[in-house]
C-alpha cells in the first residue's frame, strides 16, 4: 500500500535555504508558502518547515535511498558537503551511504542498497 514518504525537516532562513538546496544540493525548488518551502530531485521531495529555534534541525534529518551512490558522493564531495563523521562507506546493514549536513543544521543520509551485491 504504501510508496513514498515526504521528509520535512526545519529551515532557520527560507532564502539561504533556497540558494543551499538549489546551487550546493542540484535541487529544483518549487514553492515557498510563508516559509514553508517544497524542493525536488529525481524521484524525491523534500520539504522544510520555518522555525527560529536553532536546536530543531540539529536534532532532525531524514534518510534517502538512492542509486549510484558513488556517483552522488563525488558531486557533494566536490562542494564540501560530506559530513567529517559520515565519510562513504559499505556498513553491515547492507547500505552505502554517506551523510551532509544542510545549511541550517539537519543530518541527510544517502544511502543505496548493496545487500544483494556479490
């Protein structure tokens, strides 16, 4: 029954998150209704909520499944987006995956299943 899931994490500043997700992210952004903002790439959404309370986005993030996770990790990697501690790696789950953090403070996981790799 269930296809997709929608994340919706916090922007401390709609205008600065606009230009983060847009030109560091290749996101294209579709709308911005009193702060709330709608964002996409490929097959995903994102949509962030306006909150002035710092402490919201560095307690939220979201997980996206992808393909070519390789491929992914050296776009962000070539914008300084790869998070210190969530560097490229095959982890015991069965996902590759990689983290960033976003301009306002939320932890993104990219992450492909290689569990059927052999």
């Amino acid at each position: 029954m269930l296809q997709t899931a929608v994340p919706i994490l916090a922007s401390l500043n709609a205008e600065e998150t606009i230009q983060f997700y847009t030109q560091q992210m290749g996101f294209t952004f579709h709308n911005n209704w009193d702060g709330y903002l709608i964002f996409s790439r490929d097959e995903i959404q994102i949509h962030l909520w306006p909150t002035s309370d710092e402490d919201v986005p560095k307690n939220t993030g979201c997980y996206v499944n992808v393909t070519e996770v390789d491929l992914l990790y050296a776009e962000y990697q070539a914008k300084a987006l790869i998070h210190p501690n969530g560097k490229l790696e095959s982890k015991p789950w069965g996902m590759r995956q990689f983290s960033i953090l976003d301009n306002n403070g939320n932890i993104i996981h990219f992450g492909e299943d290689i569990s059927k790799r052999h």
